[in-house]
C-alpha cells in the first residue's frame, strides 16, 4: 500500500478538536486547542553521530527534562534552522546556540506582522519496533503574566527529491552542495491548501517504520505568524513528543520584539505562473470558476510569501475573457481577498498587492529579426487604454502596472561584440522599446504602465552612445544580477526609474537550486535592500516536468540547475509520489528561504529609520558587495550562525525604546 502524506495546517484556532497526523502506526498529532504558530521539520535518524546538537540519546534526554526517558534511544531529536537542508542520509550538523535542546530551549525571535520557521529533525537510531509516536503543539504563554497568546502555525512535510544533474555550470560558476543526492524541497502541507475551514484538515500517513527508513531522514516544517497585536514580549511552548507511553518534552520560545513589519512589501517580489493551472486540474480557461478559484489560492499563498504571482498569458484576451479576468483579479489589487472571511491569515490582511502585469503575452523573446510594424505599435496604446478605461471604471486603488513585451531582447554583453551589425540591430531593438513604451504612455491617463527591459547585459555599457542609451527610454529596469549594474542602475533609482533583478549565481547573487541552502535565496531580499533596488523577478514558478514535476523539478531534462523554473508544486500531482492529491500550492523551501530575506529586508528598513548608521553597518557588513560589485567569491557569509545573529541585530535596531 502507498503512503500517504501529511498536509499543510494553514492556522489552528482553539475550539478545533484533537487531530493526529499518522505515520503507518506512528502518529504525528497536533493539539489543535490553541493556535500554532512555528514552522517544524521532523526527520527521523539513524546514527548518534548524525546529530551534533540538540536532544540525541535517552541519556540526554534527561540532560535537560526530567520527563524524559532512556526506554526510547531508537530516536534521535534535532532541532534546525530554516537554513538547514538537509539530505535524505545527511548528518545534521550544529548551526547555533539557539538551536540547542541538550542545554536550554529552542530560541526564536521575530517582529510583529513576521513569520518564522524552523525545523525539527527526527532520525530513528535503530529499526527496533515503535508502536506509536505523537507530536503535541502547547499553547504559547506570556513567560511574565503566564496568559495565553494566538500565534498561527503551519506544518508541512518534506518531500525528498532525487538530484542527479545540478552542477549549476549554466550562467555564472557557483557552488553548490553534493550531488547526486536526495534533496528536501517541496513542503508538502498537512492541511489541504485551499481549504477555507478545518475541513480541509485531512490526516495522512508516511511510512517511518519501514526498516528502509533507518539512516535515513524525514523533515516537518513549522511556519509561526506573529500577529500585529501581539505585546512585546518571551512567549513559551512545549512540544510534547510521546513514545508509546513515554513522553518527552521539547521547549521552545518566542521574543517578540517591539517593531512591526509593514503590511505593504518595500520590495516587489514577482513570479511568473507558467501553463495557468492545468497540472492543478483547473485548465486554461479564466472564465472558468475553478480557474478563478484556483487562482485566488495561489494568491493567498503569495500574500503569505509577501511575494505576487501573476499568471503568464499565451496570447490577447478576448472581451469576454477580459471581463472575466477582471472579476478573478479585482479582489487581489483591492485587497479584499487578503481577508480572514476568505481564509486569509498572515501579513498584508485587507492589503492590495502593490504590483500587477497587464494581462498582455510576452512574444518577443531573444534577438527580434524583424521591427514591429506601425501598426502593431499603435496596438499597444489601444491595449493600454483599454486597461486605464478597465482599472478607473471598477474604482481599482492606484497600484504599480508593468507590461511585459520583450524578453531579453539585446543578448548578451556587448563588450564581447561590438560590430557594426551588431551597433545597428540593438540600435533597432531599443528604439523599439521606445517606440511601445511611448505607444503605451498615450493610451493612458490616470495610470502608469511600466515597460519592463530584461536583459543578460549590463545597460550602462550603452550610455555613452546616444544611438544604444536606454535612459529615458526605460523606465523598469530588470536585468540578471550578474549585470545589474549598481552605480547606473542607483542613478536611474534617483531619477525616478526602478531597478529590479532576477536570478544568475554567485558573486553576485545566492543561487535558486535545490542543492543548496536556504542562505542562498535569503540573500535575494537582503542584496535589494542593500542596494535599493524595488523590485525582484523570478521567471518562472511552475514550470516542471509535466509527467513528473517533483521527481524532475526543472523547465527542461538537460538543465543543471536544480529546481530552475519551479518555487512552488501541483497538489494536483501528490499522487505521482504517492500521496493522495490536494489541489492548490504546494510551497518550496526556496520560496520560504526568499520570503526571509524579504522580511531581513523589512527589518533593514525600519532599523535605517530608529538608526541609519547602525542599519547601514549591519547590511554591509553581511553583504559587502554584490550584483555587479561581486568579484570572486560570495561576499556573503555561507553558514548560519552570523544570519541568525543578523536577524537579531536588525530587531534590536529596529525596536522602538
């Protein structure tokens, strides 16, 4: 019989009744009397040796808890960051004082309005029989008043995925963690993602007692949202792992901070949803309920993530699908979806997204041989009116709008070739964009529609030939890390302009695979705000394997860089790893290692406010330099330890007294 497997639990509110999470005779419960609000990774291990920190042996057990027992010595408890990635026969290896159950509790600390996560990492010793095994989530209580508080939890479970091709050698060298080996990614969620109620929480089962499963690892994931109204404050849980009828208790604990993010992102993190929804069941068509219902699921996520996903559209929309993509999008850029009413909890409730692409196709790609007609130039200023006529007669708020048309169009950098037939086509190729964009400012008249340029090359090779110069042609900058070009791109900023970036490696920016760890995509939110940049662009969302999207998690066979192209998962297709299917999202540890260095960079900016000076030390001094800066290795430090102490600095920083 195949497993099945645990889903997500978005929040838990007191009143639910006790639910249990099963692993074939062996139970992962949660007592679902109080709101969870952590973000846990279990794995089950082998070896004592393959836990360098935290609760290992029954003997240290009772180092720190007198509850504990030495009857059950087959299991092994780590606790670890949401860093830590860990292989499916990987040792788990000491990161931090903070992650140490063998002296003290599980320390965390977070802002208002911010989620943390963290891992919890189980491994059984030997394959000696254990009938039943339970995991309980305790309430949170003010450690000063003992009163109980309402934080949201959500658990997941990993899904091991088997990397055998992730050198990472497309675009810039970067190092990578060990391959072929089998890498957690996808975050499997114990309640159905969208689900609106407690119907959705469906108990599952994963086989941990198999005796294949000794060495060998298994991850939960706990994501905990502080609430804005949470007082200031340590705030304590206990987490009571029972082994058959031994009970072991694991503390952890909260200090949250007198600061709260914003509701409204500083940094506009935007993914492209490729093939709308068909692997999830709900097709292409928009006019569709379910198309429309899907898609407000990925939104909601989105929120979550402080992130926008935004569908990528084939070709024009005819007036009845025009229509209907309105009504799907108007609660997304009113806000309105972002509400509890619509099962909705986390940052940014009753908050509009601040970003939105017309729902225009992305057709020029590459090197454009021929120019664009006249005509359709002017088609884009009809286009663009159609949309300001849409936007002002639904009342929509004022937001940010971008159109993409062109898709690194002028190739690489023209440093390498500067001959005159290459001089005349980019000639071409810009006066192009010029030409749609100014096309598109005259079909507008109470809204702005960005152009936005991608690009492999670095733009301020351009700006001293009037003939090539993107400036004042180009409003949305966007070009790969690599060649986003910090000095022209700062001056473009100071004008008016917004510069965003998209993936590339190392040094310029932390690479998006699979085999590496979760510092990397972290770094994204953090170089954005070191630099000022607005904007964040990841090309692709969904777009795997059609046949096999979790076993082959890439755009195409032949790509070495492990997971390009895929942040979040069909629930649709759990069934092809033997899971029962639950259609919606299924996030990635990649899409949660980004959301992280999105709040740092939240809290980067509301320090810069209590203390310019302290803020700027900070963010230099973790990145010293990237994106065009970057020379040599990752600037960046690669372990966790210093992030976790960032962390902390920037709530102290940013703390008001």
């Amino acid at each position: 019989m195949q497993p099945t497997l645990p889903y997500l639990c978005l929040s838990v509110k007191k009143g639910l009744a006790h639910k249990g999470i099963l692993f074939n005779g062996v139970a992962l419960s949660k007592n679902t009397g109080q709101s969870l609000s952590l973000f846990l990774l279990l794995i089950f291990v082998v070896t004592v040796s393959g836990c360098d920190a935290g609760v290992k042996v029954a003997s240290e057990f009772k180092s720190y808890n007198s509850g504990c027992n030495d009857s059950h010595s087959t299991i092994i408890i780590c606790p670890a960051t949401d860093m830590a990635k860990i292989t499916k026969e990987g040792n788990i290896g000491f990161e931090h004082k903070d992650y140490n159950w063998s002296t003290g509790v599980l320390e965390l600390h977070a802002a208002r309005n911010e989620t943390v996560a963290y891992q919890l990492i189980l491994k059984r010793a030997t394959d000696d029989t254990v009938t039943n095994i339970t995991l309980s989530f305790g309430e949170f209580r003010a450690s000063d008043t003992g009163s109980t508080t309402q934080f949201y939890q959500s658990a997941y479970a990993a899904f091991y995925h088997p990397i055998d091709n992730a050198g990472y050698t497309w675009g810039p060298p970067t190092p990578v963690l060990a391959w072929p080996a089998e890498y957690p990614d996808a975050l499997v969620p114990f309640t159905e993602t969208c689900a609106s109620d407690a119907s959705g929480q469906v108990l599952k089962q994963v086989d941990i007692a198999s005796p294949k499963l000794v060495e060998q690892n298994q991850a939960i994931w706990i994501d905990t949202y502080i609430p804005k109204n949470t007082a200031p404050g340590i705030y304590e849980q206990i987490l009571d792992l029972e082994i058959d009828e031994h009970v072991i208790q694991l503390p952890v604990q909260i200090t949250v901070y007198n600061t709260t993010l914003p509701d409204e992102p500083s940094i506009d993190a935007v993914g492209e949803i490729y093939r709308s929804y068909d692997l999830e069941g709900a097709g292409f068509d928009i006019t569709d309920p379910a198309w429309k219902a899907m898609s407000h699921c990925y939104q909601r996520l989105a929120h979550q993530h402080r992130m926008v996903f935004i569908e990528r559209l084939p070709t024009l929309l005819t007036q009845n699908q025009l229509d209907a993509y309105a009504d799907v999008i108007e609660p997304i850029v009113t806000g309105s979806l972002f509400d509890v009413a619509n099962g909705y909890i986390g940052p940014g409730e009753n908050t509009p997204v601040s970003i939105w692409k017309t729902p225009w196709p992305q057709t020029i790609n590459g090197f454009s041989v021929e120019p664009l007609s006249e005509r359709e130039i002017s088609e884009y200023a009809s286009l663009a009116s159609n949309w300001n006529a849409l936007s002002t007669n639904r009342g929509w708020p004022t937001i940010n709008y971008f159109a993409y048309v062109f898709d690194e169009v002028d190739g690489p950098d023209t440093t390498s070739d500067t001959g005159d037939a290459r001089s005349r086509y980019i000639e071409q190729i810009h006066d192009q964009i010029s030409l749609v964009q100014n096309a598109i400012d005259s079909g507008t008249t109470d809204i702005a529609i960005d152009l936005i340029w991608t690009s492999h090359s670095n733009p301020s090779a351009w700006k001293d030939d009037p003939a090539l110069d993107l400036t004042d042609k180009v409003r949305l900058w966007a070009p790969n890390a690599s060649a986003a070009d910090t000095q022209f791109l700062s001056e473009r900023i100071a004008s008016g302009d917004k510069a965003w970036f998209y993936h590339s490696g190392h040094p310029a920016v932390g690479a998006h695979s699979i085999n590496v760890s979760g510092i990397e995509m972290r770094t994204w939110g953090v170089i954005g705000a070191r630099y000022g940049f607005q904007g964040q662009l990841m090309w692709a969302l969904n777009l795997g394997s059609d046949d096999f999207p979790y076993r082959e998690p890439h755009y195409r066979p032949d790509e070495d860089r492990a997971g390009n192209g895929v942040m979040v998962y069909p629930g649709n297709q759990l069934d092809k790893i033997g899971f029962k299917k639950s259609p919606g999202p299924v996030p990635s540890m990649r899409l949660k290692a980004w959301r992280r260095g999105l709040q740092d960079a939240e809290l980067y900016y509301l320090a810069f406010e209590q203390s310019p000076e302290t803020a700027t030390q900070l963010i230099t001094g973790m990145v010293p330099t990237a994106l065009s800066e970057g020379e040599g290795r990752a600037s960046w430090p690669s372990t966790s330890g210093p992030w976790i102490e960032f962390h902390k600095q920037l709530l102290q920083a940013a703390s008001t007294r």
